[in-house]
C-alpha cells in the first residue's frame, strides 16, 4: 500500500468517532486519518471481577476496500484457545508449555471462552444460528477460535456493513498475554474481531501456540463498566470517567489508526506519569505498577524515554499523544512481556539488581513492537520474523547505544552479555531447523519458533550490517517504517526495501538466511610459521632475523556462503586483515616474513553472530590458560562447598 | 588435667570451643587439605577438557578479561565441553569428603574430648574406627529428621504459592516463604546439634548402643535448646557473615587476578570448615562441663533400661567412663 493512499479524505462520520472523543489520540503534531481504517469499533462491557467476565455489545462497522463483493466474514474468538482440545492448547501442551506456562495438567483455572450470544448484520437480520465454526489451518473440529457468518447479500465494494455482537468473554488466569491474577485482569484478545482481506483472500488464521496476531487498523471506542476502586488503563485514550452511583464507574476510551484494544485494571494499581518529547510532539506516558515495584519505576520510564528517543530519530515518529506501560504483578508475568498498540506490558521484580537489564530490555522489546507491529503490521501468523525478529535487531541497537555494546543485557558482580548475545543464545540450539520464511504456525516448535524468529532474525540483520554498513541498515529500517507504517507489508517488501536502500541485490543473502536454513560456521583450520631455512642442518632461529613461511588456512564447515575477514597477527606486531568471499570450502594465506604468526581471528569484529561457532573462530599460537583457570577456581570452590555442605548433613 | 580444664571453665563456650579448635588445629589443616585435595579432583577432568578447548582460542579472553556470558553459555554448548557433563565428578568427589568426614568425626571428638596437647596419629584413626560404624547408625536415623525438613520446606513453598495466588499484597507469599525457611534453617541446625550432641555422649561414655543414645540426646539438647541452639546460630553466623564479606571483597578482586580470587574462595572454604569443626567443639566442651557439674547418673538423663545389655570393657584405653585422663599423661 502505497503511503499517499493513506491520507485520502474519508467521508465525514464513516469511521471517525471523534465525536466520543474530548482528547485527541494523536501526539500534538499529528492529525488522522493515518489508516485506511478498514473497521471501526464500538464496544460496550462490563467487567464483573468475581467471576472474571465481561459482558459486552459491539458494534463493529466494517468498510469492504477489498474491491470485491463480500458475504463471508470470518471472526476471531481467541479466547476460546484455552480449552482442552483447542489448537493452542494442544500445540502447546505438544511443545512441554508456553513461555512460562507449562500446559502440562489442565487446570480449570486456564479455562477461558469467548461466547456470541447474538450476532445480527445491521438489515440483514439476526445470524446467530448461521455462525459456523471452522478451522482453516489443522482442521481441528474442536478448534472454536475462529467462526464464519454469510451475509444473505454481499457487501458491495466500497460499502460498509455492520455487525452488532453481544457477548460473554470468560478470562483464563494469566496465560498467553490476557487473564486476570488475584485482583489483576489484562484483557488481551476478548473481542470477537473480523480477520483481514489480504492479498484477495481472508486471512483469519486460528489461534496458535506458535504465533500472534493479525487484524485491520480502524478506530476504537470502548466504554468499560467496572467496580470504582478500580484503576484501568487501555488502548488510546481515555475520554470520560462518570460514576454510576452503584459502586461502579465506566471509563471510555478512544483510539484512532490502530489494530486492536487492549485493557487491563486492578485496585492496587499505582500510576505513574511522565512525557516524552518527541519531534510530533509531547507524548504521555503512563505505567500501572506496584507498590512493591517502586524502585522499578524510575527505570521504566528512564529506558522508555531512551527508546522513544532512538525510535525518533532514527525510525520515524511516534504519532499517538500516549503509551501505556503495564507492569504485572508477582504472579502474574504471562501477562508480561506483550505489546498491543499504545499498550504494553512489561515485567521486573521485587529484587531487580541495577547491573540485570531485563527490565529495561523488556519495557524497549514491547514498546518496539509499536513500530514492528503496531504501525507496520505485519502478519504475526505467517511472518512472525518481520515484527519480532526486526523489533529484536531494533532492541540490541537500542541497548547496546543505551548500556554498552557488550553488557546491555547484564552487567553485575563482574559478568557482562550483550543483547545480540542473548539472542544468539535462542538461535544456536535451533539454528537449522524453520527458515524465517516458513509460516511461523508451522513452526517445528516453541523453541523454534522464538530461536528462529528472535535470535536467528536478529543475527541476520546484524551480520548483514558486515555487508551493507550499520548505517545503510538503519536507512533502510527508516524508509521501511516511513513506506509501510499503517499497512500490512509482506517480506518481499521489507526485503525490497533493503536492497533498493542499499543499493545491491542482497538475492544470495535473502535466500540463505531468510528462505533457507542453511548452516553458517566459519573456522580457522590452521596457523603455523616454519623457518624458510628448515632444511639447513645447524639452522638457529632468531627472533627478527629468521625468515618464517606462514601458512593460515581459513574453512567453510556450513552450507551457509558469506564473506568473512580474518585477522593475522604476527610477533613483530604486525597485523594483517585479509577478506575472503567464503564460497570455496577453504582458503590458504601464506605470508613470508620475519616473524611468526601469533593469532588468526575470522570476524575479528565480533559482528557475524550468525556464526553458530565462535570456538573454532580464532588460533593461538600460545596456550591461553586464563580462562580455563579462572573457571576451574570456581568449579574447584563449588565442589568444595558442595562436599561441605554434605559432610555438614552426615 | 586437660587445658581445658586447666583454663577457666567459667570462660564461654564459644570461646571456649574455639581455644580447642585452635589446641587442636592441626585438624582442621588435615580436613582442609583433604577438601581441597577431593576438591582438586573432582575439577580436574573438567579442568583438562576446557584446557583442550580453549587453550588455541582467543574465545577465552571474554571469559578471563572480564566474564562473557554468551561466551560461556557457547562454552557450554560445545558437546564435549559441557560442563554439567562432570558434574558427576564433582558429586563423586563430594560425597567422597562426605565419607571421610564422617570416618574421621570419631577421631576429631576423641581428640576434643582428651584434648591433649599431641596428637596421635594411630589413636586418631583407631578412635576414627571405633566410631564409624556407631555414626553410620547414627546418620541413618537422622535420615527421617532431615527429609522431615525436606518435606516441610516443600509446604512451605506450596503454601507461600498459595497465599500468593489469594491475597492481594503480593510480596506476603515471599514474606511467608522467607519466614518458612529461617524456620526450617533453626530446626536444621537443631537437628545437626541434636545428633553432634549424640556422637559427643557415644564418644565421651563409649556409648555402643546408638538409639538410645540418639534419644538421650534429644532429651539433653531439647532441655538445653536455648544455649545450645544459640551456640550452634553464633558460629553459623559467624562462617555466613564472612562469607558475605568474602562475597564483597571478591566484587572488589580484578576479573583476571585468579590467583587472588583462588586465595580468597580458599580462605572461605577454611572459615566454613572451621565453622563445622569449631561447633563440634563447643559441643564437646560443653558436654564435659555438663559432665563435670552434674552427677553422672543425671548424666545419662534416664535409668538405663532394664533390657540395655551393659557396656562391655572399652577395648582401648582411651575411653574412660569416668575420669579424664591428666594432660601430661
């Protein structure tokens, strides 16, 4: 979709809501329409937090942009996922669990379902008992996550249609980014939602272990009726508070140009405010957090200040007047570590040590996400890499910029890793499994899943920069945020846009590292000087005078093609790099000199963390014996105490 | 007389304790050494494979320069490297000391308990001997108390998630939790004072018998809990605050000054033994005092038991029933 499609005027009233509106969504400098604004939302719940349900009507109206008439539309109920023999559940219990989730026993508790009461086409009459299940993907005939209605006329292209649904949506406790703990609810995916017309056909996937979402931008009001000691905070906007004088308030909400709402509420929800001033504007930003999560607070919005800033200047702008930060509380991290649009939610603990930066790297992740995601939204069914896997390339430039390349991840009691590192770490033991172009449902697995579409992902982008430059790639990230924000690009155009950036097809490089999965392992074989005099029987070597032949032989052990440098170091302090296209299976360099070669690193830079092998990465002429000493001390001291603590128990 | 004796027994007990411990060092030289030995031997085939591994690598300079993380988690990928692969060696080797330490309790409480001023190598391990197999006993009944202990940790976590996923302060599970477990830390050490006190009666009156001895003691060390408890927690305190301040100056140690670093663990390694020891000391110490200001059949706390079959003749010298040997004897 081309971007100047995006600001035609829209007639007056068709989505906009501005109506409801007394504070704009947008960051001072913006105005909408940023969307095509496919749907637009209206919903009304009530959220009753004994029995963590809400009861709802929606009123969705629909605008048919597709270019053909229209009688199907397939919905999303993506609560029903976590039932006993739903997909999501199987997928997960078949891969030992979910992030933090085990999905081993059922437990009641992990119950969740969407329920239609009543689904009418607004003059089409009531539908409900024509409402289907189906399951486009496996066939699951207990899969209820996704159901299609036939209008008994199509929707004309250009026209708009309307559904009015009524509604029950049953909360699991915290589980796949929604439910509630104790008092907590994080109401994530609890609407039925219309899939997406793409590329001539609906795309409305069911609901998987493996992947997220994929929905239409439009405009969203949303009131919710809930008890007054509550602290609620959501999608955009809030518009009004009244009391209703019976112990419950209902607190409105407005958003405009995004795909989803999402919202959350407890009592004991502290919130914290502060701005961030961005090129369109000041922006708010405002964290629900705890008490017991005091001393995080400062950090949130330090390392949210941080990434907006970089997202700024070096992405393209944040356009929404706010972002929402939700912190869950103990117990509750499923609901953690999860992005939808103006709405995050992170994750810290009581205890989190200054030096750990997982709380800073999972506030920068989500909020990133509402660039790979939510402006640029990308199918998470099928391409789960182009938000993730660019969020997480996004994320390791941000904190390295912010911590320090090789300690933005940890930095305490002496030990330090990197973000890129802990990707790596994801992509090693899966690093020929799922190409990033393989529909990431079909993913092998969950480990799969987040090592290909996390780590494997970032690591291509970051070893492309050994190709293209760090500044081409950021370049290219620019004008593919500024082509494709508020549209739904495919890979092709993200990869397009990087070669047309830099300049060069990067062909070979797409088709191994994106629609491949071929193995990249780089090793220096061998690094030796020998007198070139060896012959001579009463020959003496000299330092300085002695004349060595030194050979180095570089190898290709994957089937993974990209060209490497390598680094020769020599005695008399010299230092030589050679770049090698790495297509043969091996190379030999052989220098003649008066000197002896030391060491030979590939990558001396350490950028190719595609590598799956550092080990085999460098040759030193001279034992290096300081690491396994240092390691071997503290093994040596873990098995002491070990044997004390025992002798202690006898 | 023993210098014990000959010294103040007005003087503390933890004091005391320690003055033996250190009459009496050359033990804890004997049991250090024999930790760092075990140790030494339980690191070395991992020792020996990280050095084939990294020895040609410049990877190791993130790990010794610093510490990598990513490096060492690459580290441990390697299939042949993989360091949890020996950990067996080390469990090995730990249970090994485990062993000798319980061989060896014999001896160290025969040599508190004369405490004289030399020490006989053949009367150690003959002492060592002759206990063994009455601690092995010994160490099977505390078999119950201690997966006693086990199994009340687990409720303790059990309800400290439970409280968590009801009540809506959420640090109250991690309030009860740590509650839980400084409860579960004191009756552990009770229950390591209960069977010390037991070895120290089997060792002070040649005790053959080890359940009524393990019971006798009970008595004994629930009627004296206050003192003995907040010995045995003093000397605990003690090994875990230098090991906090050991922790504070290792954060202060260069990351490539090994040799420091090694020195340091070592010198925790020595106070957590010496700890071990020292309460095996005071508890003797104790002990004898006991013996000493209160009639010996108030010692033995209970009428022998009808059925109790009577002690036969010690089979060495070194076990009097009653008087102590002079210290120049």
């Amino acid at each position: 979709m081309q971007l100047h499609r995006l600001f035609l005027p829209f007639a007056v009233g068709l989505f906009c809501s501005a109506s409801l509106a007394t504070q704009s969504p947008f960051a001072p400098k913006v105005s909408g329409p940023l969307s095509q604004r496919v749907v637009a939302y209206q919903i009304d719940a009530k959220y009753d937090p004994a029995q963590h349900t809400v009861d709802a009507t929606e009123t969705l109206t629909y605008r048919n942009l597709t270019g053909k008439p229209l009688d199907r539309f397939p919905f999303h109920l993506y609560l029903n996922a976590f039932q006993p023999k739903a997909t999501w559940v199987r997928e997960a219990h078949r891969d030992g669990g979910f992030r933090s989730s085990r999905v081993e026993e059922w437990d009641e508790k992990d119950f969740g379902s969407n329920e239609v009461t009543s689904f009418e086409v607004v003059g089409m009459g009531d539908l409900t008992k024509q409402m289907k299940f189906i399951s486009p993907d496996d066939g699951n005939p207990d899969d209820k996550t996704v159901f299609e209605v036939r209008s008994p006329r199509p929707v004309a292209p250009g026209q708009e249609v309307q559904f009015k649904i009524k509604f029950r949506a049953k909360f699991p406790e915290v589980i796949a980014r929604t439910g509630y703990k104790r008092t907590f609810l994080l109401a994530g995916q609890w609407f039925p939602k219309v899939g997406v017309w793409w590329h001539g056909a609906w795309n409305c996937h069911q609901f998987h272990a493996l992947t997220e979402f994929f929905a239409d931008f439009g405009t969203y009001d949303v009131k919710i009726t809930l008890p007054k000691n509550y602290v609620i905070g959501a999608t955009g906007v809030q518009t009004s508070d009244s009391d209703n004088g019976n112990g419950t308030k209902t607190v409105a909400f407005h958003a405009e140009d995004v795909h989803d709402f999402a919202w959350t509420a407890d009592p004991d929800f502290k919130v914290i405010e502060s701005e961030f001033d961005g090129s369109v504007g000041p922006v708010k930003i405002r964290l629900l957090s705890y008490t017991s999560h005091k001393s995080s607070w400062q950090r949130y919005v330090d390392v949210l200040k941080g990434t907006m800033q970089r997202f700024d200047r070096w992405y393209g702008p944040y356009p929404y007047a706010q972002i929402t930060v939700v912190d869950p509380p103990h117990g509750g991290e499923e609901a953690g570590g999860m992005e939808y649009p103006t709405f995050i939610t992170a994750g810290t603990e009581w205890f989190a040590f200054k030096g750990d930066h997982e709380t800073e790297l999972v506030a920068e992740h989500e909020f990133g996400h509402q660039y790979w995601y939510g402006m640029v939204a990308t199918n998470e069914f099928e391409n789960g890499w182009l938000d993730e896997g660019i969020n997480s390339y996004s994320e390791v430039k941000v904190l390295d910029d912010m911590y320090g390349r090789n300690a933005s991840s940890v930095n305490l009691l002496g030990a330090q890793e990197g973000d890129a590192s802990v990707l790596r770490g994801y992509y090693l033991p899966v690093a020929e499994t799922d190409s990033l172009s393989r529909p990431s449902y079909t993913d092998m697995s969950e480990s799969s899943y987040s090592g290909v579409t996390y780590g494997k992902s970032a690591a291509m982008l970051l070893s492309l920069e050994t190709i293209v430059g760090e500044q081409t790639l950021k370049n290219a990230l620019h004008t593919y945020f500024m082509r494709y924000r508020f549209t739904h690009p495919t890979q092709e155009d993200f990869l397009r846009t990087v070669n047309e950036v830099a300049g060069r097809d990067l062909k070979w490089y797409w088709d191994q590292a994106v629609y491949g999965t071929q193995v990249f392992d780089y090793a220096v074989l061998r690094a030796d000087s020998t007198p070139t005099n060896w012959y001579e029987e009463d020959a003496t070597e000299k330092p300085g005078e002695t004349m060595y032949e030194t050979q180095v032989i570089l190898q290709r052990k994957g089937d993974f093609v990209f060209p490497v440098e390598a680094e020769i170091k020599f005695d008399n302090g010299e230092s030589i790099r050679e770049r090698w296209d790495g297509k043969d299976r091996w190379v030999r360099y052989v220098y003649h000199k008066k000197a002896q070669v030391r060491s030979v690193e590939l990558d001396p830079d350490h950028r190719i963390t595609l590598d799956r092998n550092y080990l085999n990465n460098s040759y030193v002429t001279k034992a290096q014996r300081g690491a396994t000493e240092k390691i071997s001390t503290y093994w040596m001291f873990l098995t002491q105490l070990l044997a004390h603590l025992l002798s202690w128990l006898v | 007389m023993t210098e014990e004796t000959m010294a103040s027994t007005k003087e503390g007990l933890l004091a005391a304790g320690a003055s033996l411990l250190w009459r009496r060092r050359g033990i804890l030289w004997w049991v250090f050494a024999m930790n760092i030995a075990l140790g030494a031997m339980g690191t070395l085939p991992a020792a020996m494979q990280l050095n084939k591994t990294l020895h040609h690598t410049l990877a190791g300079e993130q790990l010794f320069k610093g510490f990598d993380l990513g490096m060492f988690y690459e580290l441990l990928r390697v299939p042949e490297v993989n360091l949890f692969r020996f950990k067996t060696s080390s469990y090995v080797f730990a249970v090994l000391f485990a062993v000798f330490m319980l061989f060896i309790s014999g001896g160290i409480l025969e040599v508190y308990r004369q405490d004289r001023r030399r020490i006989d190598t053949g009367d150690f391990f003959a002492a060592s001997g002759a206990f063994f197999w009455r601690f092995v006993r010994l160490l099977l009944f505390s078999v119950v108390p201690f997966v006693f202990l086990g199994s009340l940790y687990q409720q303790i976590d059990k309800f400290s998630d439970y409280v968590g996923d009801k009540v809506v302060t959420d640090q109250i599970s991690f309030v009860i939790w740590l509650a839980g477990m400084i409860i579960v830390v004191l009756l552990a050490l009770f229950v390591r004072l209960w069977f010390d006190i037991a070895k120290v009666r089997a060792v002070v009156l040649n005790k053959r018998r080890m359940w009524p001895n393990m019971w006798h003691a009970c008595v004994i060390t629930v009627r004296q809990l206050g003192t003995l408890l907040w010995m045995y927690l003093r000397i605990s305190l003690v090994a875990w605050t230098t090991l906090l301040v050991a922790f504070l100056i290792w954060t202060k140690i260069p990351p490539t000054a090994i040799w420091a670093t090694f020195v340091l663990l070592e010198l925790v390694m020595l106070v957590q033994l010496g700890a071990r020891l020292w309460q095996m000391a005071s508890a003797t110490v104790w002990y004898k005092r006991q013996a000493e200001a209160v009639p010996a059949d108030f010692m033995d706390f209970t009428t022998p038991q009808p059925q109790e079959m009577p002690e036969p003749e010690p089979q060495l010298t070194l076990y009097p029933e009653t008087e102590l040997p002079p210290a120049d004897a």
